[in-house]
C-alpha cells in the first residue's frame, strides 16, 4: 500500500518478481520514479479528484515465479519494453540527474530509466 508507505518510511524499494527494481527516497520516488513498474504502481493510487473515473491498473499479470521472463521480468507488461528488454536483464544502476550527478540512495534496474525519469 504506497499511501501507507509514504506516512512510515524515508527510503523505499519497489520489488518486481522477486528482485529489487528501483530504490529511492520515498518521497523522490513518489514525484518522479525511474522505472516504469513504479510508475505503474504509482498511476493506480485512487484519487479523490479522481472519483467516478476508472482506476488505472498495469496490463497483464506477475509471472510465474518459476518461469519468469526472459531480460526484465517486467518487459510482457511494460509499455516501453524493446528487444533489448526481452533479452538483457537490467542492472540495478544508480540514477542520475540532468547533469549527471548521482542522486543518493536512487537506483534503477530499467534500460530506459533515463527516459522514464524524465519522460
Ligand atoms: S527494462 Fe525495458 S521492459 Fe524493463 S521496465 Fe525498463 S523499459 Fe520496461
């Protein structure tokens, strides 16, 4: 439950079939993720403003733990997912801002992470 993670915790980590896909400061994270299952997760929050519409929800389900999906495990339900995401599995890579600064305590594990940061 993110509404409640925002009120208990300063750092967060969002996990994909059994991995760890992206750390941050949780409310960093909340304002601009870096991968697109966070994003995902984040676009299905209800909100008040929001009432009568439908909820968004990510397309498809999780894997099958013992027959998880080539590269990203994510890659059958990501609206970014290319070849390369269907056959490399990405790094946990620390993210980066415009300038190229580290920004402390974010990680992505997303090839895109760049273009889902800023796009
Ligand atoms: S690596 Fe590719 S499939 Fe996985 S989350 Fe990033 S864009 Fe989507």
């Amino acid at each position: 439950d993110l509404g409640v993670v925002a009120d208990v915790a300063d750092k967060i980590a969002v996990m994909y079939a059994g991995r760890i896909v992206e750390t941050a400061p949780v409310h960093e994270l909340y304002a601009n993720p870096a991968h697109p299952y966070t994003k995902g997760l984040l676009r299905s929050i209800p909100r008040l403003d929001q009432k009568g519409q439908d909820l968004y929800a990510i397309k498809g389900l999780p894997p099958n733990l013992l027959k998880v999906p080539a590269g990203c495990a994510f890659n059958p339900r990501c609206e970014r997912a290319t070849d390369l995401c269907r056959s490399e599995l990405p790094q946990l890579v620390p993210v980066l801002d415009a300038e190229g600064a580290d920004l402390p305590g974010r990680r992505s594990a997303c090839h895109f992470w760049k273009e889902t940061l800023h796009g």
